[in-house]
C-alpha cells in the first residue's frame, strides 16, 4: 500500500499530533501575553480534526492503514467525534476554573490533546500493539493530568493510585496480549480471529489470555470488581480532569472491548461472555448501592460510573456473535449508542460541578447544590435533566439508551438467564434512582444558604444549555443517533 | 386512516408547549401575567379537546383520531396516537382538571409562580398522552415522564414533610413500572418486533408467560392506582401535595394505573386475568372494606379524602374484574366521577387550608355559619363522595354492584357496604367540619369563598351533578369498546395443555 493512502487514513490523528505539539511550543511563547491563545488554538485544532474525522461517516469506507495496524471506518469515526466533542466540552467547561487555581496552562492543552490522540489510536486500532500504545498514550498523559496540581496532597494521591493500578491494568492486558500471540503467532485482530476459527491454538492458553485482556479492559473501564480506583480518582483529580477521565476513555474502552473481544475472539464468546455477565452484574449492584452512600459528589459519580459501565458490558453480552447479524449490530449499537450518551450527560454533570465552584472553593459535596433552584433555576433545570438522564427516566436520552441495551440483551436470547439479567438490572435502576433523584432534590427542595445566582462566561452558558437539552431532544427524537451507532456498527461485522 | 386534523397531538403538546413558554420566561415575568399566561393555556388546551368529544363516533371499537409515523426505527417503536371509547373522555377530564388545578393555585403559591403553573401544564399534556397513546413505548414513556413533575410539585410547594413524601411516591411507582419495561421489551420480542399495542392484544400467549406479564404489569398498575397493599404512599403525597397537586393526582393520576388494566391486563393476558381474578377481587374488597374503615378514624382532612381516594379505586378494579359490561363500564363511570368528586373534595379542603392553615377536623366546627356557600358546595361533594343518587358517584356505584351481584352474591353484599362506610366517613367529617357550634376564633373569621373558588368549585358541581342526572352521553360511548374488549378477553388465548 503506498503511503498516501496510509497518511488519508490516519489523517485525523496526525493532525491532532501536529496541533498537539503546536500548542505546546506556541504556550511558551505567548502564554504571557495571550493567556487564552493556547486555548483558542486548541479548539480550532479539535475542531479540525473533527473535520478530518468525520470523513469516513459520508463515504462508509472502510481504510486499512500500515499494514492492517489502523483501521478507520463509520464506527472509529462515531466515537473519535464523540471523543473530540466530550474534550471539546471539557475545556469549556473548565476554563474559568482552571483560570482560577493556575491550571490554564499549555499543559493542560497539550496532555489532554496527547490523551485524546491516545484515545483516537486506540478506537481505530486494529492490532493489538497498536491497541496498546494507545493505552499508554492516553494513560501517560491522564497521570500527568491527575497531578497536574502537585501541591495537593489529594490530586497528588490520586495520582499516584491512578498511575499504579493503571500500570497494573495495563501489565494484565498485556499479558493477555502475549498469550493470545503466543497461541495463534498474530497479533492482527482480523488474523486472531481466522487463525482460531481454522481450529489450531491451544484453546486453554486463549481462554487464559482472554481472561487477562477481558481483566484490563475491565480495569479501564471501571468495572466492579476492578473499580477500586475510580472513586477516588474522580474525587482526587482537579475536577477538569476527572471530568477528561470520565468521558473520552470510555469510549476507547468500549473500542477496544468490541475490536478484541468481539471482532477478534468471537469462537471464544462463550467464554468472555460468562466473564462479562459477572462483571456486569457485581458493577451495576456495586457501583448503585455504594453510591447510595456518598455524600461527595464527585465520588458519587465514580460509582455512578461503575454502575453504568455495568450496564454497558450488559450490552455487550447482548450480541450474540457469530447469530443474526442484524440483531447483533442491534446489540452492539446499543452498547454504542449508551456509551456516547453516557459520555455526554457526565460531561455536563462535571460541566455543572465546575460552574458551581469558584476561587478557593471547591464545589464538590451534594450539600452544596442546596437551593440551586432559587440561585439559578436555569442550570438547576440543566443539571436536573442530566440526573434524569443518567438515572435512565424518559423522556431523557439515558432512558432510550437503557431501553435499548434492555432490547437487545432480551432480543436473541428468547429465554433463560437474559430476563434474569434484565429484571436485576431494571431492580437496581430504582436503587440508582434513588441517589439521582437525592440530587434532584437537593436543588429543588433544600434551601442553600448562598443566594447569589451563579456566574458562567457565555461559552460556558451556551455549552451547557445544549448538552442538557441535547439530552432532552435526543431523548424524544433518538432515530437519527441510534441509526448511525446501528449503521456503524453493521457494517464494522461486515453485514 | 384519512387525513384529519391532528387533534390528539394539539392536545398533548400545547400545553406542554405553554409549560416550556412559562419556563423560559422564568422569572422576568409578572406574577398576574404568569397567571394570565398559565389559565390561557389551560383554558386553550381544554378547548382543543372538543373536537375529540364532538367528533367521536361511538359506534365503532377502533381507534379514532389516529396518528402514526415511524419514531424509533430498530427497535421499532411509533409516535402512535388514538382514542377508543375506554380512554376517550380521559383526555378532556384532564384538560378540565387541569383548568381547576390552575385555579386553584390561583392564591396560595407565591413562590416560584413559573415553574409551579409550567409543572401543571407540561403534567396534564403528559396525563392526556398516556390515555391517547397506541404504542407501548410511547406509552410508557408518558407513563413515566408524568413522575418528573408530581415529583417537583410534591416536593416544592408541598408540605413539611414533602420531601419524604416526594421521594417515596416517586420510587414507590418507579419499582413497578420499570418491571412493565421488561414486560413491554417481552411483548416486544414475542409479538415479532413490534410495539402496537392492538396488535399485543391479539398475540397468542402461553399460560406461563401471561401469568408473568400479568404480574409485571399489576406491579406498575397496582402502584399507581394504588391497591391495597402499595397504597402506603398515597396519603403521604396527598396530605403533603399542595392543594392543585392532589386535586391532580387524585382525580387523573390514579386513573392512569386503573386505565392501565383496561389497555394492557385484561386484553393481553385475558386467561392470566381470569386465573388470577380471585387475587385482584380480594385486592379490592379489602381497599373498600378496610381502607373504608381507615378512612373512618383519620383526623386529618386530606388523609380521609386520600384513603377514600383508596376505597374507591378498589371499587373500579373491582369493576374490571367481574367480567361484565355492567361492572367494567360502572368501573370506568367511577373513574370519570371519582376524578371530578375526588378533586372537588381536595379542593374543598384547600379553600378551609388557605384560610386557616390547617387540615386538622378538630380545628374545625361550624363552619356554616361563617362561609355558608363553601358549606352548600361541600354538601354536594360529600353526597357525591357517598354515593348519593343524582350524583356522579352513584351511577359508577350502582354499576359495579350490580357487575359484582351477578358475578357473585357474596362479593356484591362485600362492596355494597361502601355505601355505609362512604357515607359514615364522609358525613362525619362533614358534621364535625361544617356544623356545630363555633369552637375555634379562626373559624369565627373565616370569609366565604371568592369569585374565583366560586368559579372553580360549581364547575366541577355542575360536572358532578349533570354526569348523576344525565350520564348517558358518558355511559354510552363506552358501550361498544367495553362490548369489544369484554368479548376479546372471553376468549382464551392459549391452547389447551400448552405451556
């Protein structure tokens, strides 16, 4: 293949490297005098490199690039958008914070543009190297992000747990990644999955490998039992970043989870399916009954998290591989389908916890949200329909995704275990709903004893605003969403 | 399905049109033009139910009104809409309540006027789209949506212990209608991918599978209505609910889980329904005899109209589940005349409550000699509450007895002792409230009502006293929908010895 067709195809992530280093050299020079040139320049490159994303979205094509090592399709292109857009979010969200603690530095602009690129490495990789550096990538540049105020005792703890379990999270995938190398002698996911349906690997050392991959995706993820540090990260990090942490790596640990398990172990479902169904359960039991218990806010969502990456692995189990391909993409859409909206209502949930802090006060416990309603019934509404939203009630778009993870794990199976997935999955929402609605209430029932309406710059209005009501809107008119996750992911199994 | 004009829609999404206008405008607004804003819209909304009433043709069992288009393409699911004779006066009952219910606010809330008339608007357009929706999905979209802002009324402008009250009338009814979820995503999968509900009614089911979607559906319905025993929440919503919030969830609310049997338990699961009536039967004898009882010894107003609330919703379950025209349309009469007597009653309560502060029957006693036009009104309602002929709630009564008569002797005589219970709770509170001498200085200086409680209150007596005299044109669009729908659930849907 010559290489302009490999440069067209990586073109997004090239860019984005380029504007990375751009913003990082350029911050030096002018970060005296124009202390938002860093940040403005680091839009317009997100914003295109949203452009050069999206290329695939029109055409459909499928590019291999680099020998079969990255591949860009309708699906990368979906969540390499979202990504870019939850990033995008982040930083206008965060400005008048980080303005405030020193945090507005080309730092900030850079690590989380290094992070996004490992991210768009990882949603595109089609080999399992190139799944790894993407890791690392976006790993390395998330520890320096958790620690980016290294006069914090908290930020600094967290970062220090985030980068030990991550690294340990990152050894077990990879080790999982040697042993399926070392049983089919590729490390090419399309070459996996031919070289185990031709029948010669030893099936023993691919289920032992798939554990350990299945093990670090978890980690990533955030799934019960390998949750442990998402809390406290959540609530160590400067809220910015946990908000960095929260969004965009979901979605590359949902790429990864379906470019290897399903795309690349699909004779081994049976087996990572068990596995997942565990991890499923003990994540939306674990994550929804301890986050019942939280008064921090932002640890409340760190187990939210948990629970609604339990949610996404139930969807995950839905497809069955190797069945009806409609109705797997069904299944696998779904999953798609929950993770964007996911990224998207924690991103404003975030967006509102930043908006709520202000110089030397930290906005995180659920106590402060008290009498938002009378300070700012605007934002009060806002943050109202991201609760709603995560606690999966119409007509918010986190009920459709529910609904449709619901859909799909009942819709192969017919009988059996599935309905007893959905029915405590469905048991547990009401627990969820419960400290969903505590927020709700908070705001709307409680007075505060502060009283002057919050102040937000007009990006940040304006930001804000459109993600609640994005939620609404695509709530009621999910089709166009739901049709392009669908549409993306059927033609990634080839249907 | 000709073209028509879109009826139904217009009267879901104006005034949850009118309910966003009042959000946005928020707080820059003038009080008296929010107010204006908010009776425009309910008055407006009202109107456009009209035609649904004019237009309907009651000679037929099919939907009417329909729209559809695709709303969901995989899973497929439609923004279905339709009215048959079952839900067809359901939609301006609740455009008519929600009229009272702004009116009734009218004073008492002066707290965040906005979002309070923008929470009644965007509920009723909700409550309307529960009873016109044809699709499952979109049904229980509604169904759940109308928790959103119950549960804000509840716990804003509600009383000392709203925000208990708000939470577990919010969680109560969110644990059973998330189990009809699995039920709906069942019939989903069963009925090949579709989620129309008429077509649900025509799937055949096994015996098994019935009995479940049976169950999960009564989990959602029973909660909502509420039978005895999930009823707990009821009375702490009500007592704490400000006045417009429980003439809502007293007069429609409830209706939504008693409309639920009527759309999903008994056509869907006919054999289950049957099988298991004996349960739904006991259900309902005990919220009519001994609810009845507990309404008895309340001291609080609002607790006593709540528990009674109770009572007579055991009587309209009771009704569906006799199998016969008489007790299913009885039972729906009940509903209609339960709505508007219910949130008279409420409302009642609300006018002695802006004066006075307090809901407490001892702190009351010969209010007739201060407001003797609030008593003659009160007298009507607590008539109506008991049953008596000429009234609304006598012609719902009658039916139901004599549905449960020809069912069974014994189930009748058990019912028929809520016209002694009803008219003991009922008329004792009256006594003790309205006569007597006056022992409390407060009630020595109560004023009479004004033009605006006027206004409210004699338009739900002359609803309460032309649906006594005249329910004919009520009674008679039902005929042919209940003919339909008691004929389809006759049938058994499963085949002998199948599972």
């Amino acid at each position: 293949m010559d290489p302009l067709t490999d440069f067209i195809a990586v073109l997004p992530e090239a860019l984005l490297l380029g504007c990375a280093c751009l913003v990082l050299v350029a911050d030096l020079f002018l970060r005296e005098r124009h202390p938002n040139a860093a940040y403005g320049m680091t839009l317009v490159s997100l914003a295109a490199v949203a452009a050069a994303a999206a290329g695939p979205l029109s055409t459909g094509l499928e590019r291999y690039a680099f020998g079969g090592m990255y591949l860009s399709d309708a699906m990368s292109a979906v969540l390499k958008l979202t990504a870019i857009f939850a990033t995008a979010l982040t930083l206008v969200y965060a400005r008048s914070y980080a303005l405030k603690r020193g945090m507005w530095r080309g730092e900030l602009f850079a690590l989380g543009l290094f992070a996004l690129l490992g991210v768009m490495s990882m949603i595109s990789a089609n080999n399992l190297i190139m799944v790894y550096l993407g890791l690392e990538l976006q790993s390395l540049a998330l520890y320096g992000l958790v620690a980016l105020r290294r006069d914090d005792a908290r930020a600094t703890e967290a970062a220090m747990k985030y980068f030990v379990l991550g690294a340990l999270a990152s050894g077990f995938l990879l080790y999982g990644m040697s042993m399926l190398y070392g049983a089919t002698g590729t490390l090419d996911i399309n070459a996996l999955a031919q070289r185990i349906h031709s029948g010669q690997p030893i099936h023993s050392v691919l289920v032992l490998g798939t554990i350990f991959v299945v093990a670090g995706i978890a980690f990533k993820l955030g799934a019960a039992p390998f949750h442990m540090w998402v809390p406290d990260v959540y609530q160590g990090a400067p809220t910015p970043v946990a908000l960095l942490l929260a969004s965009a790596p979901k979605l590359a640990a949902f790429a990864i989870a379906f470019r290897i398990l399903v795309e690349g172990l699909p004779q081994l479902a049976v087996d990572w399916q068990r596995m997942i169904a565990v991890l499923a359960l003990t994540s939306i039991a674990v994550g929804n009954v301890t986050a019942v218990a939280q008064t921090n806010l932002k640890r409340m969502l760190g187990y939210s998290t948990v629970a609604q990456m339990g949610f996404l692995l139930l969807a995950l189990l839905a497809g069955v591989v190797g069945g009806n391909t409609a109705i797997t993409a069904g299944a696998y859409g779904a999953a798609m389908f929950y993770v964007v909206t996911y990224a998207l209502a924690t991103a404003g949930c975030f967006g509102v916890i930043l908006l709520l802090s202000r110089e030397g006060f930290e906005a995180e416990e659920i106590a402060d949200l008290r009498g938002l309603a009378k300070r700012s019934p605007w934002y009060a509404f806002v943050m109202t329909l991201l609760m709603l939203s995560l606690a999966g009630l119409p007509p918010t778009v986190g009920f459709t995704a529910k609904f449709v993870v619901l859909q799909a794990l009942v819709s192969e199976s017919g009988s059996g275990p599935m309905w007893w997935l959905a029915v405590i999955a469905v048991l547990f929402s009401v627990v969820g709903a419960f400290y969903y609605l505590r927020i709700v209430k908070t705001m709307w029932f409680d007075e505060g004893t502060d009283q002057h309406p919050l102040e937000a710059g007009p990006d940040m209005r304006i930001a804000l605003t459109a993600n609640g009501l994005a939620l609404l809107v695509l709530g009621i008119l999910p089709q166009g969403l739901l049709a392009l996750c669908n549409g993306a992911v059927l033609r990634a199994l080839g249907g | 399905m000709s073209a028509h004009f879109p009826w139904l829609s217009l009267a879901i999404w104006l005034p949850i049109v009118f309910g966003a206008y009042l959000l946005a405008v928020g707080r820059t607004a003038a009080p008296g033009g929010i107010r204006a804003v908010a009776l425009t819209g309910a008055v407006l909304s009202l109107l456009v139910t009209l035609p649904v009433i004019a237009g309907f043709d009651a000679g037929t069992p099919n939907l009417q009104f329909t729209e559809k288009f695709l709303w969901i393409a995989r899973p497929t699911a439609h923004y279905y809409l339709g009215v048959d004779g079952i839900s067809m006066w359901f939609v301006p009952l609740t455009a008519f309540i929600t009229v009272i219910a702004v009116l009734a606010g009218w004073k008492s809330i002066e707290t965040r006027l906005s979002q309070y008339y923008a929470a009644f608007l965007i509920l009723s357009g909700l409550m309307i789209g529960v009873f016109c929706a044809a699709d499952g999905l979109l049904f229980y979209v509604f169904f759940e949506a109308t928790l959103i802002p119950m549960y804000l009324i509840i716990g804003v402008w509600g009383g000392p212990r709203r925000v208990y009250a708000a939470i577990k009338f919010f969680l109560y009814t969110l644990l059973g209608s998330l189990l009809m979820l699995v039920a709906l995503v069942y019939l989903y999968q069963a009925s090949g991918g579709s989620f129309d509900i008429i077509a649900w009614q025509k799937l055949p089911l096994g015996r098994t599978p019935q009995i479940l979607l049976f169950l999960a559906f009564l989990a959602a319905f029973a909660v909502k209505v509420p039978m005895w025993p999930v009823h707990t929440w009821l009375p702490d919503a009500h007592v704490e609910a400000p006045t417009a919030g429980s003439v809502v969830l007293a007069a429609i609310m409830l209706k939504l889980g008693a409309y639920g049997f009527l759309r999903f338990s008994l056509p869907i699961a006919p054999d289950a329904a049957h099988e298991l009536s004996w349960l739904i039967i006991a259900m309902s004898l005990i919220a009519v005899v001994y609810i009845g009882f507990v309404a008895l010894v309340q001291t609080d107003m609002k607790k006593l109209v709540a528990y009674s609330s109770i009572a007579h919703m055991g009587f309209v379950t009771l009704g569906f589940f006799v199998f016969s025209p008489a007790g299913v349309e009885g039972a729906i009469a009940q509903m209609i005349s339960h709505g508007f007597v219910s949130g008279a009653m409420f409302l009642c309560i609300g006018v002695l409550y802006d004066r006075t502060h307090s809901r407490n029957i001892a702190d009351y006693g010969g209010v007739v000699n201060t407001m003797p036009r609030f008593a003659a009104f009160a007298m009507l309602f607590a008539m109506a509450n008991c049953g008596l002929p000429a009234t609304s709630g006598f012609v719902g009564e009658f039916l139901v007895i004599l549905g449960a008569v020809q069912f069974d002797f014994w189930i009748g005589a058990i019912a028929a002792t809520t016209l002694v219970l009803g008219a003991a709770y009922s008329l004792w509170m009256y006594k003790r409230v309205i006569f007597g001498d006056i022992g409390n200085p407060a009630v020595a200086q109560l004023q009479d009502i004004d033009g605006r409680e006027f206004l409210a209150l004699g338009l739900l007596a002359v609803a309460v006293l032309w649906m006594g005299v005249y329910p004919a044109p009520v009674i008679d669009v039902l005929h042919t929908s209940v003919a339909e729908l008691l004929a389809h659930v006759s049938q058994a849907k499963f085949v002998a010895g199948s599972l």
